[in-house]
C-alpha cells in the first residue's frame, strides 16, 4: 500500500507563508480605508457646502425678490400719497384764487364752473356766508347727484363741522369721510374741504368743496401705479371707503400703507399687489452642476492663487517697508511715538538731527527725556501725566514748547500730537510731530522790527504835518498869558491914576503905555482879580503843555505791548492831535462811547496810530470847497451778538466826497495814494495793524454822503479768578 502523497494544506508550509501575510494585508486595508474615508470625507464636506450654499443662494433670491417687490409697492404708495398731496394743494390755491379781489357772483360762478370741469375728483363747490348758509353752487357735469339742502346747511354736517374747525385754525380744513347716495341706488365716499373767507380781519364766508375718494384714486394717483397694484383708501381702523386697480393676480399678496395726513382729517393710502411664486426646480438643477464642476475646477487654482497672493502681498509689505522708511529718512519733520506708558517707541532721523541725540538713547525713555530743559522738567512731567491719562486733548493746530540740544542751546518746536490707532482700532499710543520754529521766530522779529521802525516813520511825518498847526494851536495859550500877565501887573500898580493899562503885546514881552506913579495900595478886587488872572495863566500854561505832550507821546517809540484799555481812553490821547487839524480845516469832531463798554486787549500806540490816520483822512476828504457841513464822528459800540461777539467796533465817519469804486478796489494796496503828497502807506499800515490784533478793518458809503471807516478789536479776557 503506498503512503499518501502530501498536498499543500497538509504539508504545513501554508500556514507558516499565509500567517505573517494576514496583519500586513489587514494594515494595507485599513489604511486605504482611512484613505478612502478621509478623501469621500472632504467630497462629502464639499458637496455639503456646495448644497447649501445653493439652497442659501435659493432662499435668498427668494427674499430678495420679495423684497425688491415690497420696496417698489412702498415707494409707488409713497408717489402716490406725494401726487395726492400736490394735487390737493394745487386745488386749495385754484379755490383761494375765486374770491381774488372780490368777484361778483356771476365771475364766481364761471370760474367755479371751469374749476370743476378741469378738476373730475371737485364734485361740488358751494359760496356760504358767515351763518353757513348757500349763496352759489356749482356741480360737476360729469357725475350730476342730488343734494338735499337742509342737510348741507345742517350744523351737524360734515361741511359744517369741517368750517369750524377751519373758523378755529384760521386755515383750511378737511371733514372726515361720508357716504354720499347716488341716484341709481349706489353711492361713494365723499370728503368736504372748507376754506374760511375773511376781509380786512373779519369772517366773511366760506368756501366748501366736496371731492370724490374713488375720484382722487382715478385722476390724483398715476394710472401705471393702478394698472399693476390695487390703491384703496381705508380708515385707520381698516375700514375700506374707495377701491381702485387691477384685479389679483397671484398667489402671494404686498401690501404697504402710507397715512394722507390733512388738516382735520386723516387718511390711509394703501396698495396691494400680487406676485407669483418663482419657478426654481430647473435653475437650481442647472446651478448645482455648473456649480459642483466650477468648485472642483476652482479648489486648486484658489490654492495656487492664494499662494501667490501671498507672496506678492509679502513683497509688497516690504517694498511699503522701505519706502515708508527712505520717506521717513527724508522728512525734515521730526516724528516720534509713545506708547500709553510714556516710553518712546520710535523716533525718525529728523527728530534725532533735531535734538542731538541718537536713537538709541531716546528709545525706551519715559520719565525724563534728555532733550527736556533741566529747569522745565517738572512742568512737562505734569503735562505728560495729563496727556497720557486722557485728561487733555492736544488742539489740532498744535502748541509750542522748548526743547534742549545734546550741546545745551535751547531752541523752540511746534508740536502736533494725534492719537495713535493700530489696525484693530485701538488706541496704543501717541504720535508726535515736531516742527523747529527757530528760524520763524527770527524772522517775526525782524518783522516786527520793521513794523515798528515805519510806525515810527509814520508817526514822524505826521507831526511833520502837524507842525505848523502847533504854532498856532500854542500861541492862543500864549497869547492869553501874556494878556493876563498884564492886567496883573496894572492890578498891582498903585491906584494913583485913573489912566488905563496898556495891553501887553503879544510875542514881545513888554507891555505898551504908560505906567502910574506910586499912589495908593491896590484893594481887594484888586487882589481878587490877580487871583483870578494867575489862574487863568496857569490854565493857559497847562493847555499848552498838554498841547506839546501829546506830540511827545505821540512820537515816543515804546516797545511793543498788548495791554487791557478803555476806549475812551484810546479817544482821549488822539483827541488834542485831531483837534489841531481840525480847527484849520473847520471840521466839527464828535465823538460817542456806548455806556458799559469792557476794555480791549491791544497795542496802545499802534491802535492810536490807526485812529489817528482814519481821522486825518476823513477830515482830509471833508476839505473841499462845496462841502459845508463838516462833521467828523467817532463811535465806539459793541458789535451785535453771533456776528463777532466779544469784539468792540469803532467807527470813523465823514460827510466827505466818498470814494469812487476804481480807488476802492486799491484802497489798501501799499504805496498807492490819491494825493500828490501822500505816501500810500497809511491804509495799508492800519490794516496791518488791526489783522494783527485778530480784528477786522474795511469800509462802506455813508448816507447821504462820505464814507465809514469800521475796524474792531477784541475785548480784554476778565483775569482768572484765585480758587
């Protein structure tokens, strides 16, 4: 018998090759699994996405169709309730214009008869007095109704109650809806408008017009509007009173209401429309293919793209980099941050050339910056613990400070601060910009210099000018004296003689005649008259030094100085120079201050310069022949509230001969003049002067004649009270 031959499943080799086999395929198996999991994972996420962003996409068209078509009705009902209202008012003025200048009856009645034929929604017009009762009619042709008379002049009608409540507002008014029957057994809606009458303040009549509501809707509402919606007119309960439009058409319905306010009566406008479902199972099988082969075209080049927008947007914000930073090396504008610490965080080149310092020695500074002046330390301190607690906003303008170099000089800045935002929008600091103003100060000086330098060149010229007035302004005083004088000593002299005194010439200092031999000693009149005679020389005496003061001070140059004055004060130091020329050219001055005036805030010799020079030309234009009345006016008033309020304005007027519109345009152009000995600088100066008080200076025509010369300066700030 022969041994059985072995197979491969009983050999034992199977098991031994298949056993490590079976945890490596079962390996593999799961890891395509979890391949196949993770990709139909994302499909699906996808898809999901997909899905819903188009049903999103459905359901928003769908609202915004809906929407769209709400919006349209809300804006036709609101045309529709402006076209009412419009029309209304233009019935109401067409109305007011019958009774114009009074008409007869028999005008009233063709233009009520051409009111009503022009105007379908006017069913009647009715002419009623005071007592309410008809005097005329007339009826439109188009819907001819009968009217019961005594119920229209019934006090419980609605004509009558709408003419009260217009006799009450003295205006027009509207009465609240009635049914009104027709004679075929139907009727509508009807509203009464009534106009009061009055004549010379007195309640003359009335005119009470009666209006169709389906007419309004029919000929007062655009006929586009009614063919597409239906317009009705409903009480604010709801109840329906006029329907008009097109028949429903539709499965879903709008509706928008819009109140027609009136004067006594209200009405509700409303329009409804109907609109089909959207037929959208075909658009949205379309949109989901195109949409799934576009998202699956689109998810890697939106990869690609993004990668490379992001490298270009890296480049970009390294090209902004560096040109951010070479404009910030090229800035001659100092800059310089803090955070909401104090410390500073960034400082630019020109901040640095600026003070001295390196950046590397300001940055992280935050108590004391090295660049501060030893002796303004504490104070800065306190302002920056202001600043960075929120307490003080910095002004936009700006404000100045001083600064110290590495080297020690000092030097002043204008700094600008702005809060400083990040991107998220939050406050993280302040962002300062410094401006050295060294130079502009040099050069405000030198101007200022110059400034003062023609004024005083003006002021010379001026009492050039004045010098031959002065002597004969000082020998009036003088002469007085020396007659005075005389009559003292005649007074002294005995008695002895009845002989009188010789006047004592003038200018010579001897007085003329005979004098009386010793005799008997003077008496008491005698005494009492030399009394009165020393006085009046020393009056005499002090009218002439004031005279000759007031050049003085005048010419004196003074530093410059604002400081709190009257303004009568300012009148009264240019008043004696004003009044030397005066006198010469016969020009009467007056002068007015309002009572309760405060004290300006300004330069006294600088505005008395002004003052001065406004005079002179005013006295100066009043020196013609033809001119006989010459008056010279000087007031000083507050200026109107809300105008320049805080301001004082004077007024330099003259009855003068004006000035032609051609010398006007160049009035105040520096070196020109109108006189042949002028120098063209006065006007030109004075405006100077007042811009730089903050003040303004110009001119108008006076009536009759002349002109007014106007300039203002500002009040003195009252001092500040001690807590």
């Amino acid at each position: 018998m022969n041994p059985p031959t072995p197979d491969d499943s009983t050999t034992g080799l199977g098991a031994p090759l298949e056993a490590p086999l079976q945890p490596r395929r079962r390996r593999t198996l799961l890891q395509r699994w979890r391949g196949a999991w993770r990709r139909w994972s994302l499909w699906t996420a996808l898809v999901s996405l997909v899905v819903a962003m188009l049903a999103t996409l459905v359901w928003l068209a769908g609202r915004y169709e809906e929407s769209q078509v709400q919006s349209q009705l809300e804006r036709d009902a609101a045309d529709a309730v402006a076209d009412i209202r419009v029309s209304l008012s233009r019935t109401l003025q067409n109305l007011q214009a019958l009774h114009a200048n009074d008409p007869g009856e028999l005008a009233w009645e063709v233009g009520a008869a051409d009111l009503v034929r022009n105007h379908r929604e006017l069913i009647r017009i009715e002419w009623r007095d005071a007592a309410m009762r008809v005097r005329d009619h007339q009826q439109s042709p188009y819907r001819p109704l009968a009217w019961d008379r005594r119920l229209r002049e019934s006090s419980q009608s609605d004509a009558a109650i709408a003419c009260a409540n217009a006799r009450r507002l003295s205006s027009p008014a509207y009465s609240s809806s009635y049914f009104q029957p027709h004679g075929d057994g139907l009727g509508s809606e009807m509203m009464d408008l009534c106009l009061p009458l009055t004549s010379g303040g007195k309640l003359t009549g009335f005119v009470v017009a009666t209006f169709s509501l389906r007419e309004i809707l029919l000929n007062l509402v655009a006929p586009n509007l009614t063919r597409r919606q239906e317009a009705s007119f409903i009480e604010p309960d709801g109840t329906r009173l006029a329907v008009l439009g097109a028949a429903r058409k539709g499965s879903r319905m709008f509706t928008s209401q819009h109140l027609l306010d009136m004067p006594g009566s209200t009405l509700v406008l409303r329009m409804d429309t109907w609109h089909a479902a959207p037929s959208l199972f075909p658009n949205v099988l379309t949109a989901l293919v195109t949409a799934m082969s576009i998202a699956l075209v689109t998810v890697m080049a939106v990869l690609v793209r993004d990668n490379r927008r992001r490298l270009r947007a890296e480049r970009e914000l390294a090209d902004a980099l560096a040109f951010r930073k070479a404009m910030e090396d090229s800035l001659v504008t100092g800059l310089r941050a803090r955070d909401l610490e104090g410390r500073i965080t960034y400082v630019n080149p020109a901040f640095c050339a600026m003070v001295g310092f390196s950046a590397a020695e300001l940055l992280g500074q935050s108590v004391t910056a090295p660049y501060w002046p030893p002796e303004l330390v504490d104070e800065y301190r306190e302002r920056q613990a202001v600043r960075l607690s929120g307490g003080e906003v910095p002004p936009r303008e700006g404000f100045e400070s001083v600064f110290m170099r590495k080297d020690g000089t000092r030097f002043p800045v204008l700094i600008i601060e702005a809060p400083l935002i990040n991107a998220q929008g939050q406050h993280t600091g302040w962002m300062s910009a410094f401006l050295d103003i060294s130079e502009q100060r040099r050069i405000e000086e030198l101007s200022r210099a110059s400034q003062e330098r023609l004024q005083a060149t003006a002021r010379l010229a001026t009492v050039g000018e004045m010098a031959s007035l002065l002597s004969h302004e000082l020998n009036q005083p003088l002469a007085a004296i020396s007659s005075y004088a005389t009559g003292s000593i005649n007074l002294l002299e005995p008695a002895s003689s009845t002989a009188p005194a010789a006047p004592y010439a003038a200018g010579t200092g001897t007085a003329t005649g005979s004098t009386e031999s010793p005799g008997t000693p003077p008496s008491a009149d005698d005494v009492e008259g030399v009394r009165m005679a020393l006085t009046q020389i020393a009056r005499q005496a002090e009218r002439a030094g004031k005279v000759i003061k007031s050049v003085h001070d005048f010419v004196r140059r003074r530093d410059q100085a604002r400081e709190s004055l009257p303004a009568q004060q300012l009148l009264d130091a240019i008043l004696p120079l004003v009044s030397l020329q005066a006198r010469k050219l016969r020009v009467r001055v007056q002068t007015h201050v309002e009572p309760g005036l405060p004290p300006v805030l300004c330069d006294r010799t600088m505005v008395e310069q002004v003052l001065l020079n406004l005079a002179r030309n005013a006295m100066q234009a009043m020196d013609h022949p033809d001119i006989h009345q010459r008056v010279l006016d000087i007031s000083v008033l507050k200026t109107a509230t809300g105008q320049r309020a805080g301001w004082i304005k004077f007024t330099v007027t003259d009855l003068g001969t004006g000035i032609d519109s051609d010398v006007a345009a160049k009035l105040f152009t520096p070196f020109y003049t109108t006189r042949s000995e002028g120098m063209g600088l006065g006007l030109s100066m004075c405006r100077t002067v007042i811009e730089q008080h903050g003040g303004f200076l110009g001119f108008a025509a006076n009536e009759p004649r002349g002109t007014v010369f106007t300039f203002t300066l500002p009040v003195a700030s009252p001092p500040a009270q001690s807590p």
